[in-house]
C-alpha cells in the first residue's frame, strides 16, 4: 500500500465518488417495496449516506445500487506502520520508498497486494447509457449527492466537487490542532536540520509538512513526466482555494521506473533515519484525525 496518508488517498477518489457515489461493501439487497434508506443499517454514515442518493436517483427515474465497496482490513505491518513504527516502516521503505515508482516496479504489491478490488455496479449501470441518457445520469447525480450529504451527513454542499473540497479542509483545520503541537514542532525542527545537512532541500518545517515532504516531492516528479507525456506544461497550474490538484500518471515500464525508484528508496530510509522520532509521535496523531474526517464524512 503506499506510504501516503490515508487522506491524501481517499482524496484521489474524486472522480468516483462524484460520479458513482462512493469509492467505497454490499449492494443493497433486492426488496423494491422498501426504500434504500429504510434498509441502511443506523448509525452507519457511509450506507446511510449510498441510501439517500439511491433513493434521491430512484425518484429521479434511474438506476442506482447503493454501494459502499468492502472495506480492506490493515494488515500487522500496515498498522504498525501507520503508528510509526520504526522497523515496520524500514522493512517498507527499504523496497517502496514513499510508495510513489514502486507501483511501476511492483505493479501488483505496489497497489496493496491481494485480490483486485470489487467493481462498483454503478460503472455497469452507466455504461449501458447512451450519451444524452449519460449526461442526464450525472446531472442527476451531482443533484443527488447535494440531497444526500445534506439528509445522511447534514453537509450543505453546493453543487460539482464541494463534498472533497469540504472533507479537505475539515481535515486542514484537524490537522492545524496536530500542527500547532510544541513537541511536534521540536521533532520537526530536528528532523528538518537532519535533512539539510544530508544536502535535502526543506521547505516548510511544521510537522504536517514535513511527514508528507518525501512523498510529495516524488509525487510531483511522476505528476511531471505524466503532465509531459501528456503535452502538458510540467509545471501544474496554481489551485483556486477549494478546488484540488489535477495529476496525472505516466505511463512507465518496470525498467523506466527503476532509477526513479532507487533515488526514491535512498531518499525515503533518509528521511525515516532523520525522522524516527518524529514518526513515532506524530503519525498515531494523523492517523486518529483521519478515522475522525472519515466518520465526519462517512467515509
């Protein structure tokens, strides 16, 4: 699995949310005389909240299953990894890195391992549809998304990609609490003059900065070459405030990925080594803002 925040991960699914309601257990059981929110179980945010839009798209005259795909139990290792263990993400970085070319190189361990996800049955649904039929199933969706935030979540959102907007930056003031730490800060400070006297170049110093400085810096290289095999400009444009960041992903062989991932790996046991100590304090903080966020937006 890469050795992302699992924020950062579920922002990466944007599009599926918007589109298919949800990047995330069971289609809902066939009963037509009940409502799709009647069967969600209470207190469960993530069905209650497919209920509400399966319900709001059913009125609208379409198909829609509501679908919260099976959540993937951590392993020992994850776990401990996510706590900052320092052995557990040694074993990890010592052959991933950060976990951003090793997908190119582990192409099936890259991605977490075991058995391919279970498709969403809303992309089947959606691919029977003709274009015009298509273009009206999204409008009805985004519409079905506002009702179904506003009813499950009680989240007023307005209408396109407000929802991630919105997770985004309940997560940055969340996180502002973790920044504003005086121990965190210390570690953070330390691990930073670490790394410059190893030659690494150190922007901001807070430790939300500095616990996802690796990781974005080798995102952003393969955002580049993605944005040049592209056409594109490397340099990605600047972000309207509530909007999030358009990457893209090269297309790249085992072989082509290597060098990336070796500099990688070297740059990610440097950065573990200089940032034992923070690790260990500051990711069991990131971890409970992210299961909060999570419950918060019924992730």
């Amino acid at each position: 699995m890469p050795e992302r925040s699992t924020m950062a991960s579920a922002l990466l699914c944007l599009g599926a949310l918007i589109a298919l309601g949800g990047c995330g257990g069971a289609a809902e059981s066939s009963q037509p005389e009940r409502s799709a929110a009647a069967k969600a179980p209470e207190g469960d945010k993530k069905h209650q909240f497919e209920a509400a839009k399966a319900d709001c798209m059913k009125s609208k005259g379409f198909k829609y299953v509501a679908y919260v795909q099976p959540e993937k139990q951590k392993s020992d290792e994850e776990i401990k990894r996510a706590s900052g263990d320092y052995q557990a993400m040694l074993k990890y970085r010592g052959k991933f890195g950060f976990g951003v070319f090793a997908e190119f190189v582990y192409p099936k361990e890259g991605r977490g391992g075991g058995p391919e996800p279970e498709a969403n049955p809303n992309r089947e649904v959606q691919s029977k549809l003709s274009g015009a039929q298509s273009a009206s199933y999204r409008k009805a969706s985004d519409a079905c998304m506002i009702v179904a935030a506003k009813r499950a979540l009680g989240k007023d959102l307005k209408p396109g990609d407000d929802f991630y907007a919105q997770m985004n930056r309940a997560s940055e003031r969340a996180m502002a609490t973790v920044d504003s730490d005086p121990g965190l800060i210390e570690l953070a400070a330390t691990m930073a003059g670490c790394l410059k006297d190893k030659g690494y170049a150190v922007g901001k110093t807070t430790p939300g900065a500095m616990s996802h400085r690796g990781f974005s810096e080798f995102f952003d290289q393969s955002d580049k070459l993605g944005r040049k095999q592209q056409g594109l400009s490397e340099v990605a444009p600047p972000v309207k405030d509530g909007q999030l960041k358009m990457t893209y992903r090269p297309d790249l062989s085992a072989a082509e990925a290597k060098p990336y991932l070796d500099r990688e790996i070297k740059a990610a046991l440097d950065d573990l080594e200089c940032g034992k100590d923070f690790y260990a304090a500051y990711s069991p903080k990131e971890e409970a803002v992210n299961r909060k966020i999570f419950d918060e937006f019924g992730m």
